[in-house]
C-alpha cells in the first residue's frame, strides 16, 4: 500500500509504475543514474520510446532529472515521499525475477563501458585521488558519531565517498568535471550504494540549500583555489548548525601557496568562514606531507555571541 498520497496522486503513481518497461526502468533507476542512451542499451528500446516511458515516470514524481553538459541523467530521488513510494512498489514484485537479473546485468556491462571510456578521459583527475589509507584515516576521523548527510566537495573518482558511504543516510558527490562525476558514478553505483547522488558543481556556488549536509569533505581543492575562504564559507552554508568539515591539504602545496604557515593559515580559514576548529592531524608519507582538519559549523548561539 502506498502510504501518505492523495486517492488521486496513487492512481497515478500506480498508473506509471503499472506497464513492464516503466517498472524495468524503475528497478534499474532505483539503483543507479543512467542516461537515456545507456537505458536504451539496457532495455533495448529505441530511444523515443524509452523517452516517452522516462516522461511518464517523472511526471507522476517517480523519477529526478538533471542535465551535465552534453549527458542527461534520470534517477530515482534517493530521500523523500516519491523514494519510499518507489521502493514500495518495486517491493511487490521479487528482485530475483528474470527479468530484473537480465536488466541488472546488462546494466552492469554498460556501467563498466561508461567507467574505461571516463577513466580514458579522466587519468589526471584519478591519479590524483587518495590512495586507501587516507580513507582509512579518515573514516577514523569522522565516524565517532553519525556521519548523517554527507557531502564530498571535489569527489574525484568518488574514493572518499564509496569508503563514507556505508555509513551515511545520504551521500552526494559534487565536482566540476563531468569525466571525473562519470567515472565516480561508475564507482559508487558498482559498490551498491543506491543512496549516493553526483552532481556536477562549484565549490563556489554549490546547488544545495543552507544547513542541509551533517558532514563536509573537500580533498586537496584549497591550497589551489583562488577563492579559498569563499569555498569554505559555502560549505559552512550547507552545513546544519554542528555540522562537521573535514579538510585534507597537502601540506607543503599550502605552504608554497601561502608563503606562511599552513595550520595557522587554514585555521583562520576556518574562523572566517563560521567554523570552530577542532584538531589538526599531520599525516606523513614517503612522497607526501598531508594535513587533515576537523571543524564543526559554529552554532548560532556562537554566531550571535
């Protein structure tokens, strides 16, 4: 039973959902972001029909839809009334029917299409990703307390976020590159991690409201930016009261950038952009001097004062 919807908003849930292909489509959105030319793929449908079937769908408030550069994503919304409706409905019919075994598969070869064409395009942006132990420390870091809402700033090929992920109520990815958002798609959707989003966007100007994430992560992204303290100061805006920010540098890149020293530096950062700085953590490697930052969103209580 459909729980919380208008007499009106249930036929048509059930209306959209209730045709074979909306309900493969259903199954497989509800899994992973794909374009239409990658659910063509899978179902092996043309693509106006598969269109018109994505049309249905979005129109009764089952599906997201959001364009990146040249590529359109559908989806089904990982948080709310439509998601629980979604899981509803495909929870009335078995996972383990033929028909979703087949799309789930095929699904998982254009996935692993999707992630060597990214990877071609994107070895600077992977090269240039945490290698496991910093996760590691990281999630050492963090996982004291509920990761809640995560957002990872500069995501990279989504390393950070398939190792937190596990752990969050919700995980959402945001880097400039479209490669490097296809192939970080590609990766936390191969783990299972149906609840993870990527969007392409600027640590300038990110596409969320205020106080919506309980933790930040930004991974080497200052140090080089031109507007350090505006990066910073957006993520403080997304963060809820309390809400903790993770910050890894590469210490010897801060220094250069800044010609003054690094902890000093970033924690003024910090302060300017509303956040109470917690503990520094030096992590020295054989090539790389790096530096992790906690800090946490001051309260308005501390604002005010």
């Amino acid at each position: 039973m459909i729980l919380g919807a208008s007499f009106l908003s249930t036929v048509s849930v059930l209306r959209a959902a209730g045709e074979p292909t909306r309900l493969r489509l259903l199954a497989l959105l509800a899994r992973a972001e794909l374009t239409v030319g990658e659910i063509c793929e899978v179902l092996g449908q043309s693509q106006p029909r598969v269109s018109r079937h994505l049309k249905v769908l979005s129109a009764a408030g089952l599906l997201d839809r959001f364009r990146e550069e040249h590529w359109v994503y559908y989806r089904v919304p990982t948080q709310g009334h439509a998601n629980a409706v979604a899981r509803q409905v495909l929870a009335l019919a078995s996972s383990e029917d033929e028909v979703f075994v087949r799309d789930q598969k095929r699904m998982e070869a254009v996935i692993a299409e999707r992630a060597r064409r990214a990877a071609a395009d994107s070895l600077p942006v992977v090269a240039a990703r945490p290698p496991e132990w910093i996760a590691s420390v990281l999630s050492q870091e963090i996982l004291g307390r509920p990761v809640g809402a995560l957002l990872d700033v500069g995501t990279g090929s989504g390393q950070l976020l398939e190792a937190l992920a596990p752990h969050a109520t919700r995980a959402v990815g945001v880097d400039i590159s479209s490669n490097a958002l296809r192939l970080a798609r590609t990766n936390v959707h191969t783990a299972g991690f149906s609840h993870c989003e990527l969007q392409q966007g600027s640590m300038y100007d990110l596409p969320f409201a205020s106080a919506t994430f309980d933790t930040a992560t930004v991974d080497r992204m200052l140090a080089a930016a031109e507007r350090p303290l505006l990066a910073l100061s957006e993520l403080a805006r997304t963060l809820k009261p309390g809400g903790r920010l993770v910050v890894i540098e590469d210490f010897d890149a801060l220094h250069e950038a800044l010609d003054e020293n690094p902890i000093m530096a970033l924690r003024q950062w910090l302060s300017n952009a509303g956040f109470e700085c917690k503990r520094f953590h030096p992590l020295d490697t054989e090539s790389k001097h790096l530096l992790i930052a906690v800090a946490e969103r001051a309260s308005a209580a501390s604002e005010a004062a």
